[in-house]
C-alpha cells in the first residue's frame, strides 16, 4: 500500500541524487516506514561536497521539526553532533524532548567526559 509507494518514492528520489527531498521523504514516511537503521545508513554513505548539508543532517532537521527521534535516531545524531564538539545541541534537545533517551545514548555521551549530561540521560532513559 502506502508505505510500498513512499520506499518507492525514496528510493526514486535517492537514484536521482535528490538527497534532501529524499530525506525528507522518510522522515515524512507514514507511521514511520522509513525511520529505520537502513535509511540512516544509506544517507550516511552520501558523500557530500564542501559547504553542503548532508542528507542525514536534513533528515534529523526534518525529524526534530516534527516531533521526536526514536532511540535508534537519537544515538546516531548524537554520534553526528559529538563528532562536531556540539555537545550543546545534544543537552537542548533532551530538554526540549526531541530525544529518546536510552543507555546506549548515555554511554555515548559519558565516553565525551561529560557525567553530568550522561546522567540525566540515563535518568530519563528509565
């Protein structure tokens, strides 16, 4: 049914190198189709030239406008902006509750040094 059309759609999309419509094709897709480990992974593999968005980061963009992520999300944005030292954007969208805290996610985040931030992760994650 539907969700057949938008893997369809993403993927038609995704052939065509039109990565950001893509992205926001399976952030968009109906009861989260597409929100999964293997559409993560397809749009981290887009090489993305010097000053460009990259596909993942306008797919969370997408996610977080709408609502929140889902642990699998969460951890790997976390990864995303960790890697960029932007442990701050990480702390404003736990408080704004855009992300599903889990153990994974504060074992993340505990391997930065910050014990703090870990913690209320692993609080909230319970």
């Amino acid at each position: 049914g539907a969700e057949a059309l938008v893997g369809q759609n993403f993927e038609r999309l995704f052939a065509l190198g039109n990565y950001k419509d893509a992205a926001v094709a399976a952030a968009e897709s109906p009861m989260g189709a597409l929100r999964t480990k293997a559409t993560i992974e397809k749009l981290k593999g887009v090489q993305v030239q010097p000053g460009q968005t990259s596909p993942l980061l306008q797919y969370f963009g997408t996610l977080l406008t709408h609502g929140k992520l889902n642990p699998l999300e969460s951890l790997e944005l976390g990864r995303l902006v960790l890697a960029q030292n932007k442990k701050q954007l990480l702390e404003n969208w736990m408080n704004e509750d855009k992300l599903e805290c889990d153990e994974a996610l504060g074992d993340l985040v505990k391997a930065t040094g910050d014990n703090d931030l870990a913690l209320k992760i692993y609080l909230k994650a319970q």
